[in-house]
C-alpha cells in the first residue's frame, strides 16, 4: 500500500493527480467527437498551433494560459475560413496552419535565451508543476466544455453522422463545426501545461479510442473515456514517481497502452463469444 500511496502525500503530486482528473474529464467530450469524426491530424495540429502564443507569452512575461487562448483562437478561425475555401482540400489548409505556426513558434522560442529549456517545456508539458490556480482555471475550462458538450450534443451528434440531416433539421452544421473546433481548442489549452503539445493527443484520442469496443452510445463513451484518463493519469504518475521518468510522458504513453490493450482485450471476447461453426452433415 505505500507504494500507491507514498507518491500522493506530497503535496506537487497532489495537484498533478488533480490537474490529470480534470483535463482528463474535458477531453473526454471534445476527444469522442475527434475520434468519431476522424480529426485526428486536426486535434494535432491545433495542439501544436498553441507554441507561437504560450512562446511569445513567455517571451514577454505574461501567462501562458492567455497566450494559449489567443494561438488557440487564431487556429480555429484559420481552420473555418480555409475550410470555406472551394480550391483548397481542408488537409491542405490544415497542414498549412500547422506547419507555419509551428514554425512562428519556434521561432519565437528561439529569442530565448533558455531556448532548449523552453521548447521542452512547451511540447512535453510539466504535469508536477501544477499550482492551485492551475486548478481553479481547469476547474472553470471543465465547466465550460460540459455546458458546450450539453447543450451543442444534438448538434454534434448530426454533424458527425449525417451532416446532410442537420442541415435539414435547421441545426446550422458550419456554426456546430465551429463550436466543435472551440471546444478541441479548449481542451488543447487545458491540456498542454500536463503533456505539452506534442504529447496532448495520448490524452485527447487514446481514452476515446480505448473506449469505443466497450461503450453503448456516444455519452457512454464519453463516461468511459474520462474514467481510462484517470487511470492513465494516476497509474502513470505512479510509475513516473517509482521509474524516475518524465512525469506527462508517462502518462500519456499510459494512456495509448491502456488503447492497445482495450482493443486486445476486445478482439479476444469478441472471438469467445463467437458461436462454434456446426460442421456440416454428410448427405446421404
């Protein structure tokens, strides 16, 4: 028993437990529509869209958290208007943004003196350094995403299997386009401080993913998403704290594992449950 609950007596790791189970629960809604729409590439390039505002806020001294915004922002609008573009495929225009705020960000990262020390910071997050403010911001970003989850889910819902069918029942499918990337943006800006932009997506795609072969209905797997993100979450600052690994790292390659073996697990019920092939009789 010490050895699960000696790394929480203390208080740092305290927060990163907390500041986990929180992201855990909003990327639990936005990373269900991900997975079920396939935008998969999108979610990864808004994560990594965030570096030129986090960079320049650090550059200037101001909070990473508005810097977040305001990248997340510029990213979401820059998806909807190329996405309204006849001659331009969306991959495209999203391939485009990518690159080029990648680009802007390291760029900006680069005016640092402590440029190594921050580019690490930036992509692969600092779940330990969790303040109490921390969590009160993903707290109210919790909130936020269940309130747009609620009320936008019909919406949501249409879009995703029958965009043809939303736009007949008046439920404006490029405003419930919109509303979707904002809540991905929130869940990004919510989740690059505990695995930074590069590793954001082990906890935005793989709980969503791990949950489909065993939820009935989309608010199932919303439910059973955010339960594997805990668990990915403590099982993987457990091991962190043990292994003397990266702590946001091990998280999120926890939480890709927990996918591989959802998906195995799966496959071998589903192979059990298969009923025994009735040899055929001989005809006389």
């Amino acid at each position: 028993m010490d050895w699960l609950t000696a790394p929480f007596e203390v208080t740092f790791v305290q927060r990163a437990l907390w500041g986990g189970m929180l992201v855990s629960a909003i990327c639990a809604p936005a990373g269900t529509w991900v997975v079920l729409r396939g935008m998969a590439f999108l979610g990864d390039a808004m994560a990594h869209g965030l570096l030129p505002g986090v960079a320049l806020a650090a550059l200037l001294g101001g909070n990473l958290l508005v810097g977040a915004v305001v990248s997340a922002a510029v990213m979401t609008a820059g998806v909807t208007a190329l996405g309204r573009t006849p001659r331009l495929s969306q991959d495209t225009g999203i391939g485009l943004l990518f690159v080029g705020l990648l680009s802007l960000g390291v760029i900006i990262v680069s005016r640092s003196q402590s440029f190594a020390v921050d580019l690490t910071g930036f992509l692969f997050g600092d779940v330990l350094a969790v303040r109490q403010q921390d969590l009160y911001a993903l707290g109210a970003a919790l909130c936020v995403a269940l309130a747009v989850s609620v009320l936008g889910h019909r919406a949501f819902l249409a879009l995703t299997f029958d965009p043809r069918k939303a736009q007949t029942l008046g439920l404006r499918p490029r405003l419930a386009h919109a509303v979707l990337l904002g809540l991905l943006g929130l869940a990004i800006v919510a989740s690059f401080h505990i695995v930074g932009t590069l590793l954001v997506l082990g906890l935005l795609i793989a709980p969503p993913a791990a949950a489909l072969p065993w939820a009935r209905g989309v608010r199932g797997v919303m439910a059973l998403a955010a339960l594997l993100g805990v668990t990915a979450t403590f099982g993987g600052l457990l091991l962190s704290w043990h292994l003397g690994t990266a702590a946001g790292a091990t998280v999120s390659a926890l939480a890709v594992s927990l996918f591989f073996v959802s998906h195995a697990l799966s496959a071998l019920w589903h192979r059990r449950a298969r009923p025994a092939p009735v040899p055929a009789t001989e005809v006389p």
